[in-house]
C-alpha cells in the first residue's frame, strides 16, 4: 500500500472520530431519535409549556406521536424508565415537602392540586373530540390501518394495545417496591387520601392514579 493512501485512510479515521466525538459531546452520547423524542416531551411539560396556544399544544403532541412511533421498543422502554424515575425523584421530593406544611397549607395545597387536574382533564376531553373527527387517528388508536382509499399504510402494521401480562404487573410491582421506601408509599397513600376526600368535600368524582407525563 502507498504511503498517500495510508495518509489518506488515517485522514478519514480521523475525521470520523472527531464528527462522533462532537455528536457525542453534543448529545451525550444519546441515540439522536431517543434524544429528539426527550425534546419534544420537555416542550410539553417545561416551564414554557403553559405558553403555548391549543394549535401549537396540538403541533407539538403530533410531533410527538410521530417520533415516538419511530423507536424501537428498547428505545421506549429505556424512555418510560427515565421518565418514571424522574417523576419518582420529584414526587418523594414533594410528599416530603406536602407533609411539612401546615393544615392550612396542606388544604390549599390539595385545591391548587385539584384545580391544575380538572384544567387537565378539560384540555384532554377537548384535544380527545378534535382526535374523534380525524378518521385516521381514530383507526390508529383502534389498531386498524388507515381510511379506505388513503395513501398513507404508516398504521398498517399497528395492532390493538394489549393489556399487562400478570408477569408484566408483578415485575412493575418489584420495581416500585426496589425504588421507593416504606416512608414515601404511607406518605403517597395518605396524600391519595386527603385528596379523595377533598375532591368529596367539592363534589367531584374520583381521579384515576397519576403518573409521569410525556
């Protein structure tokens, strides 16, 4: 081999390395669709979320679908694995600080709770009649193709979700019981208390657990 190819193969190593190294510093080393997806998700639920208009929330959750629909289900799986631990961490954090407050705290505490979840639930009731018009969205969520006569077969291959295995909830429950301490379920089973009796006292109906957001 000449020695202007060997230069000429090591120039190209070289470069290589130094394109990875940058998207690595870049992105953390992260898969850049897991990455895309964390980014969209943080627009949804950062401190600039509340600013967005319903078309831009709208924009937004059908970028998100799309990306999300492009991970393999490692890539998801590690996803909702961060995504549970974050929320985890910032729960225990505020059960510790719900517990310290006062009566009166607590109770204004638990209004403010409920008044941000029937905001929600409006949001979603509204954002799930505009999905119901969409033929194709309906068809997807039902884990049918796309409408006759439409060009696009992006659903073609999706099936109706399955419900957890009986394995899947035991193992989920090994999880929760892993991560979290015996202080943190009694304080979280306490709060669910208060606040079921709050939502009572307001005549409203119960809510369903809650868990991380997009």
């Amino acid at each position: 081999m000449s020695s202007s190819r060997k230069r000429l193969i090591v120039s190209s190593t070289l470069i290589m390395v130094l394109v990875l190294g940058i998207w690595a510093l870049a992105t953390g080393g992260e898969d850049p669709e897991l990455a895309r997806v964390k980014q969209i998700a943080k627009q949804l639920r950062g401190p600039d979320a509340e600013n967005l208009t319903p078309e831009e929330r709208k924009e937004r959750w059908q970028e998100f679908r799309e990306a999300f629909g492009k991970l393999d289900p490692d890539q998801k799986r590690q996803y909702f694995q961060e995504r549970m631990d974050e929320w985890l961490q910032r729960d225990m954090e505020r059960m510790d600080r719900f517990f310290k407050l006062s009566p009166q705290e607590r109770l204004a505490a638990l209004d403010a709770e409920i008044k941000r979840d029937e905001e929600r639930r409006k949001q979603f009731e509204k954002m799930r009649a505009e999905w119901a018009k969409n033929p194709d969205f309906k068809n997807r969520f039902q884990g049918k193709g796309p409408p006759k006569g439409s060009s696009n077969t992006e659903g073609n291959s999706q099936t109706k979700r399955q419900p957890p295995t009986a394995e899947q909830r035991e193992n989920w429950r090994k999880q929760w019981l892993n991560k979290t301490t015996p202080e943190y379920r009694a304080q979280r089973a306490e709060y669910r208390r208060l606040l079921s009796e709050r939502r009572k006292q307001l005549g409203l109906p119960e809510r369903r657990g809650r868990g991380p957001r997009p």
